[in-house]
C-alpha cells in the first residue's frame, strides 16, 4: 500500500512529499522475495529519497494459554519494541528485506537466539549486509502467576538503529479473588515513535504512563525526539490514542491534533495538509484471555523535496 502526504520539512519551512510504504512479512528467516523496493538509478519511477525512515514492531507476545483453562494463571502480553532507522540520501539501500522471526522461548531470554529476532536489511541475510534486529516478545506460558517482561532490546538489539524503545511489562495479578472484574486486564504498551511503552497494573499501560490499580495509563502528547525530525513542527501535534478498551494497552495509535490558525513567526496563517499522513501502529498488547496472532509490523516513510 503506498499514499502521499504533503506537509512540513525540518524546522517548519518549505514542502515535501512523503509517501508511505509497508508490507506483511509471514517468513520466519531472511527470504529473497521478501522486500520492500525503495528506489531504482535506472527507473524514473523510483527516484531516490531525500530521506527514508524504517520503523518496526517487534513481534506481539505469543499468547499460548490465553485460550487454555488455566489461563487466569498466567499474565496479560508485555508490549513489542519499537525500532527506528533513520538513511540520508546517499545511504539509502535501494531495497530492504525482512522478517519476523521466531518467538523467544523461556525466561531468562536466550539472547544469542537470532532466530527469535525480527529484523530487517539490504541482503536477506541475519549476517552480510549489517541487519538490524529486535528481539521479540516471549511466550505468555513463560511466566507463570508472575508478570511478562519484555525483552530488553534496548540493550541487546543488533544493528546501529537510530532509537530503539523497550516496550512495559505485562502486569499479572490475581482476578479471581475480590473485586474481579473481567473487563480490564494489565497488559504493558509497547514502545513507539512516542517513546518506551509503559508497564500496566491493574489496568493497561499507556502510550504515556504506566497503568495503575483504578485507570489505564494516559496517552503520549508528543512524539519523541530524534525520530522522525523531518516532519518539523508537525510533531509537537501529533498525539497518542487510547486502545478501544481496558483489555489491550497502547499500541503507538495516534491522532493529529492541529490547533487552528497556525503561523510561523513574520509570516500568515497556514494550515498542514495532515488527512493523509500515516504511520505503523502495532499489535494492541492483549489481556491473559485474548490471543491475537504474533506479526511483526514494518513500515518505510519516504521524504522527497527539492
């Protein structure tokens, strides 16, 4: 699916066109069919970027008990982390490959599995052609009347990322027990273009907060710096936005909150075209009883400009 925006560049001045490029990745390992094509010297068609901005999800958390009869045992989802490659023109690979990998298995997690990362590159390779990996999330029968951590990929992601986000912790406590209340559950967010995600409590963590005993976290007001700068001021307005109910956490969703009558110092009014802006969210991390399928989520934002 691709689309074009128009708005703002760094710092607020000028126009550029964005164009928005993402695909589902099904294959476990590196494929050599598995790509997304960004630009081509010899296709007038696909010209190179002023810039080109990746940004991944790690794969949701394996819910293998959520549907089990024993699954008040185990623990809401942690949130998947959040990776950010930012190319200048000049560096950007004229194709990435990808993938999701496998899910982690056990606790403590076993971080010299490669296969349990998602990654991407410029070969179909976890090797040649400097990937760059995030660990997923484990496996919810992991963790056993205690709470889902998250994996650290902060400290052990592979690749020279440009931000890379740890999602929250999945909170676990025991419903059963009074007050029980089936419509809220502890899952931790995950890390976004907002920043780390949060871990919940009693209720989901937010894209800008921890969950607590009696409220969900709040959402994020802000993007994150060093991520994304080239759209400018249209960062400061786009905001976070709360997961449907108390059983999923934030997932990066968002909202574009533009204040009217907007003007640059010196110059008139204007106005950001931001109907079409788009950005990757991912999987909503669940409650113990809900088992989405675990993806991998992968975009590539696109800048062109004068």
């Amino acid at each position: 699916m691709t689309f074009s925006f128009i708005g703002a560049v760094g710092g607020g001045s000028g126009v550029a066109v964005w164009q928005y490029l993402t695909k589902t990745f099904n294959n476990i390992n590196p494929a050599s069919d598995q790509f997304i094509e960004i630009w081509d010297p010899n296709d007038p068609l696909l010209p190179e970027p002023a810039s080109a901005h990746v940004l991944v999800y790690s794969k949701h958390m394996w819910m293998n008990k959520a549907t089990t009869t024993d699954a008040e045992a185990y623990p809401p989802a942690c949130g998947s982390s959040f990776g950010y490659k930012h190319y200048s023109k000049g560096e950007v690979p004229k194709k990435v490959y990808a993938w999701k990998g496998n899910s982690m298995i056990g606790f403590p997690y076993d971080y010299t599995a490669k296969r349990a990362y998602c990654g991407f590159g410029d070969t179909p390779s976890y090797t040649t052609g400097a990937p760059m990996m995030l660990p997923n999330c484990g496996a919810q029968g992991d963790f056993h009347q205690t709470d889902a951590i998250a994996p650290d990929a902060e400290t052990h992601h592979e690749g020279d990322w440009t931000k890379v986000f740890n999602g929250g912790n999945g909170h676990y406590w025991d419903r059963p027990t009074f007050p029980f209340r089936p419509d809220n559950d502890g899952a931790g967010s995950s890390g976004s273009f907002f920043g780390r995600g949060y871990d919940g409590g009693h209720f989901p963590g937010g894209s800008g907060g921890p969950g607590t005993d009696t409220a969900r976290g709040p959402t994020a007001t802000r993007m994150a710096d060093g991520l994304l700068d080239e759209f400018g001021l249209l960062k400061l307005f786009v905001k976070g936005k709360a997961s449907a109910d108390n059983n999923h956490a934030d997932n990066g969703d968002y909202q574009v909150v533009l204040p009217p009558d907007l003007f640059l110092f010196g110059q008139l009014p204007f106005q950001y075209d931001a109907s079409l802006l788009h950005l990757p969210v991912s999987n909503p991390p669940s409650a113990r009883t809900l088992a989405p399928t675990p993806k991998m989520v992968f975009a590539v934002i696109l800048e062109f400009k004068q």
